[in-house]
C-alpha cells in the first residue's frame, strides 16, 4: 500500500474546489505507485487467470480486436472451451498499437484493492480500478468522455493526456442527449510521469497517447456517481413507507379528488425536501450502510474467531459507519446494524482506519480480553463486514 494517501496527494480543497467540477494534476506526489502494481504481478495475473473480454481486451482507436488474434482456444477434458493468452501474438499485437485493458483489477490484486477500498471510505462511493497498459503512440480509444469522475494513478513511464473539456454539462450513462464533438484545441495538455496523479470529472472529453517513446503503465479508478436522479429514485423508495405513496392513483376518481390526492403527494414530497443537508446526510448514510464492500471469505475459520491473539482481523467494506452514545454504539455496513456496549466503540474506530489489526490490537484497543474481542468480531464477520487472515498485520 501507497505510504501516502490519493486525499493528501489531491490536497485538502480537493472536495470544495476540484471534485465534480474540473481537472487537477498532480505531478510526482506518490512515489510509491509502482509498487501498487509491478510488471511481474501483472505477468502473474495473465497467466493463472482465465480473463476473458470484456474484463481482458486488446483496444486500438476504440475497437477491441478479435480475441482470436492473441490467444488461442483450450477444450478441457469436460469439453468446456476457454481462450488461453499467446504470449508471441498477445507481444505482436502490443507491440502494432494495441493497449491492454484489465477491468476491475482491484478484484484480483490485494494492493490495489486496498487503494480503492480507501478511495471508497474518503469519497463515500463505489470505486472499480482498471488497468492500461502501452508502448505505442497509437490511442487505445480515441477521444472519448467517461460517464463517471476517474482518478488516475501513473505506475510507470509516461503517458500524454489532451483534455479538451466538456460540452455537456454532467452527462450521464442512460442520458436524454449526447455531448456534442469536443473542441479542437485541447485546454491543457500534460505528460503523466510515474507517481503523477490526475483527477478528471465525469463529461471531460480526453485523448491518451503513450508517445513519449516508453511503455505506460496506469491505473483508473471509476468513481460510482451520485445524481439528483438517484436521490430521488432513492427518496421514492424510503416513500413507500406511506401509505398515500403506496395507494391506487385515483385515475377515474373526480377531478377534486385527483386534485387533493395530488395536493398530498406533493406535501409529502415537499416535507421530505425541507432540510437538504438532513435529507443528503440521510441518503449518503442509507448507501453507505447498504454498500456490499469487496467480501471475502475466512477460511479455514468456519465457526468464527477463534481467540488467537495475532489473527488478523479486516473490514470489508470502506464505508462502514459507526455511530456512538453514551449508552450504546451502533455499526452499520453491508446492509445490517449492530448495536454494542459503549466499551466496543474503540475496537470498532481500530477497524475503521483501515487495515488489517490482529485481535490482540482490537483487545487493547478497547480495554476487553482476546475473547472477548473474537466475540464482536465474530458478530462481524458472520454478517459478511469482516473477515479474517486476509493479509498480514501491518
């Protein structure tokens, strides 16, 4: 893991001055990137999975190749089929222009799991990594937009970015319109060198081209979006819970009574609008509470935690919240809540900085014995917002 976090190398008036709202570059600020991802884990990784496309792909000028043209087909001896790389022809094709893309990489990588699991605590939302890779000056996709804000990480050599800027304000994936062509002037041009970072708002038309005579190698993190069409399809589920909300329209009723029906709706709606800074509060919370995180398993403990004082102990989710008081503290994550005594708020701040801790941390953390540590976590990890010996205590 980076030994500085993407939130101190965005700055501190990333939130209030840059997110959603334009570009920030930030050269040289995480000279740890590399180890995020090396050319010998990415080996690895092509070789003991079975990635097929979309999650793997060849992409040059925004069309994927054949999957034929770099690998080859593998009948098991159960007659099931899957394409296995070539390395000769998966080299070729990367050395003709083609640049690799591997989807949601923080799936199949720890450390970068990690990266996006801390992205998700800060930003409060879902984030999904891909993996670029280059050698060529020719663009793996063209110029294109993205329908969600991307922070981009450079791990090694050097990639140049042309951004151009919006020409539809917050488009979205199921939109009304599409963005018109982007301008033919870019409004800032840059070369990402290792350790650069780059956050770029969902709508900036973009080109990237690897033609400073190196390989490129990057990560994208995806940014889930948060819309004021989500609100309020998030507001008319929480609104079932009326009975107004849930009754028959009075479509044949007299125009009267429409009206009033109507009327109610509308006061309804309106009281739940009264507070904004309550009502966005409530449905960060009810996504977060509902985020189903990166769930592992805890083999070989099937029973729960057994009482080993360095047996490691790690959340599965970033966006778990707690929530304390003099007579109880309450955990919420992957859509269930736990209450606890007051003495367990400590063991529970220890999970949520991240991290792996053992449990003799979280014991000494909070004042209880080993015991009485496995006890809680166990609650947690049966409930899937923990898991255990998932890495190695830091």
């Amino acid at each position: 893991m980076t030994t500085v976090s993407i939130a101190e190398c965005l700055g501190e008036d990333f939130l209030a001055q840059a997110l959603h709202r334009t570009y920030r570059h930030v050269p040289r600020v995480l000279p740890a990137a590399a180890g995020l991802m090396t050319w010998d884990d990415l080996n690895t990784i092509l070789s003991v999975q079975r990635l097929e496309p979309p999650r793997l792909r060849l992409s040059v000028d925004g069309e994927a190749l054949p999957q034929h043209r770099y690998s080859v087909p593998v009948t098991t001896r159960r007659h099931q089929v899957w394409h296995r790389i070539h390395p000769a022809e998966f080299h070729a094709r990367l050395a003709e222009g083609a640049s690799l893309v591997l989807d949601a990489v923080d799936e199949l990588h720890p450390p970068i799991g990690r990266l996006a699991q801390e992205l998700e605590g800060w930003l409060r939302t879902g984030v999904q990594v891909n993996l670029y890779a280059s050698w060529t000056s020719t663009e793996g996709f063209g110029t294109h937009w993205d329908d969600h804000d991307v922070i981009v990480v450079q791990l090694e050599g050097a990639k140049r970015w042309r951004l151009y800027g919006p020409t539809r304000a917050a488009p979205m994936y199921r939109d009304t319109a599409t963005p018109e062509p982007p301008p033919e002037i870019p409004v800032a041009e840059l070369v990402m060198q290792a350790g650069d970072v780059l956050y770029l708002p969902r709508g900036w038309w973009h080109s990237v081209t690897a033609d400073q005579g190196t390989h490129s190698l990057h990560l994208t993190c995806g940014l889930q979006t948060h819309t004021g069409a989500d609100l309020m399809g998030w507001l008319s589920e929480t609104l079932r819970a009326s009975e107004r909300v849930r009754a028959d329209l009075p479509r044949f009723a007299e125009p009267h009574e429409q009206a009033a029906y109507v009327e109610a709706l509308r006061k309804e709606l309106l009281a739940e609008l009264e507070d904004p800074a309550a009502l966005l509060a409530r449905y960060t919370v009810a996504r977060d509470a509902t985020d189903a995180g990166r769930m592992r398993t805890s083999l070989p403990h099937l029973a729960g935690p057994p009482a080993d004082p360095v047996l490691p102990v790690q959340l599965t989710t970033g966006r778990a919240c707690l929530t304390e008081t003099k007579a109880s503290v309450t955990f919420t994550a992957n859509g269930q809540e736990w209450d606890f005594a007051p003495k367990v708020g400590p063991l529970l701040r220890r999970l949520l900085n991240g991290g792996p801790a053992t449990l003799a941390d979280l014991a000494e953390a909070s004042g209880l014995t080993v015991e009485q540590a496995a006890t809680v976590v166990g609650e947690l990890v049966s409930g899937q917002a923990a898991a255990l010996g998932t890495a190695e205590p830091s």
